[in-house]
C-alpha cells in the first residue's frame, strides 16, 4: 500500500471564511482559488484517483442536497507521498459538476458528513448523489428518476405516509404531461388530461427534497 494525496479544484460561488473538513475531505482556498483533498493508502495511483473521486463526489453531493445548488470540481493533482517525499503523478482528466452559493455554516456540514456516511453503507442513496451530480438534476425526468428510486427502496411512498395521494398526483400527472410540463415532460405525448394544478418545477424540486429528507431519516433510525 502506499500514501496518496489527491487535490480536486472547486468551482463554488461560496462565502467562507476558513477551511473545512467532510469527513477527511478538506475544503480550502488557496491564491482565490478553492481546492478539496484527501489523502489515504491504496494500492495505486488510479485506484487513489477513483477513490478520491467518489470521496469527493459524495462529500459535493451531500453538500448540494442540502443547498441545492450545484458544484463542479475537477481532480487536478495526484501526489505519491514516501519517505523522500511527494512526487506528483500525471493523472487522467476527471470532471463533475455542482454549484453553492451561501455561507457553508457548522449544521449544514455535521448533517452532510451523516449523509456522507450514510452514502458509503446504503449503495442506493450513493444512488441518490450521483444523481444530484447531474448537470439536469432539476428537470422533470430526472427528479422522477428520484421518485422512483425511494418507491423502489422502501416501498409505495403514499402508502407509508410519506406524501399525499394528491401530492403524488400532482407531481407524477405533472411530469408525465406535456400539457403541464412543456418540452421537460417525461413523455411527448398523453392520453390523458393535464392536472387541474400542476406544479412548477420549483415545486417539484421541493416536493422531491422533501422526500428524500424523510427517506435519510428513514436510514438514519436504522443506525440510531
């Protein structure tokens, strides 16, 4: 095994005035520019690559479900640490995206390393943040691609009790209807007539954040 360190660049609109930590990724800002590393053993340096990937991937993504905006970091240096030293490695060109912008305060950060750490044990809501890496995240097919995912994880959602047969309706008859949604509808065409009161996609965004607010808690009890 051997020691790497793996530096991302951030592009973040954000005010912060000192550095942070996300579970062992380090936000920080450097010449007015903003960076997250890691550093960790592993095998070698692709393996470092791709796991600081995920490591940043997953740290953005909880940051963004919280403050739905998006981020965009990009893995720019790779550095093998010995005893002589660092050396840097030439890496492949890594991209993804997210944007922030507001003041990242101390409760935001706690509830996103629990999101983080929650990510790393359930693979279906690491699921859920690659999808918030989605340059299209707020967009009608793939907000439903994330109503589709918790029905398929924990069953029928209104039966539950989580949403309202009229929530669920609203939402669904919305995305599916062109007539309602324009050109972001999941389907060019319907048989059926548009919702009395469709929702915006504003709505929708919040409707389906709510949902999965309440699906982290669901996780969140099994570990309590």
């Amino acid at each position: 095994m051997r020691i790497y360190k793996v530096i991302a660049e951030i592009d973040w609109v954000v005010n912060f005035k000192k550095e942070f930590n996300i579970n062992n990724v380090q936000f920080y800002s450097e010449e007015s520019k903003m960076y997250a590393k890691v550093e960790f053993q592993e095998t070698d340096f692709r393996n470092a690559q791709f796991k600081s990937f995920n490591l940043f991937q997953s740290a953005c993504g909880a940051l963004s479900h919280l403050e739905r905006y998006i981020i965009k970091f990009r893995i720019v240096r790779v550095h093998e640490i010995d005893s002589m030293g660092e050396k840097q490695i030439p890496i492949q060109n890594i991209t993804a995206s997210r944007h922030i912008e507001k003041e990242i305060d101390t409760e935001v950060l706690n509830k996103a390393k629990e999101i983080q750490n929650l990510a790393s044990k359930y693979p279906v809501l690491s699921q859920y943040l690659d999808f918030m890496l989605y340059s299209d995240y707020y967009t009608w097919i793939t907000l439903y691609k994330v109503y589709e995912l918790i029905n398929r994880d924990v069953g029928n959602v209104k039966n539950i009790g989580w949403i309202t047969k009229k929530q669920r309706d609203r939402f669904t008859n919305t995305a599916n209807n062109p007539a309602a949604s324009g050109f972001g509808s999941r389907h060019a065409v319907s048989s059926t007539e548009p919702p009395s009161e469709p929702m915006d996609i504003d709505e929708a965004a919040d409707f389906i954040k709510g949902l999965v607010d309440k699906w982290l808690n669901y996780y969140q009890q099994k570990e309590d």
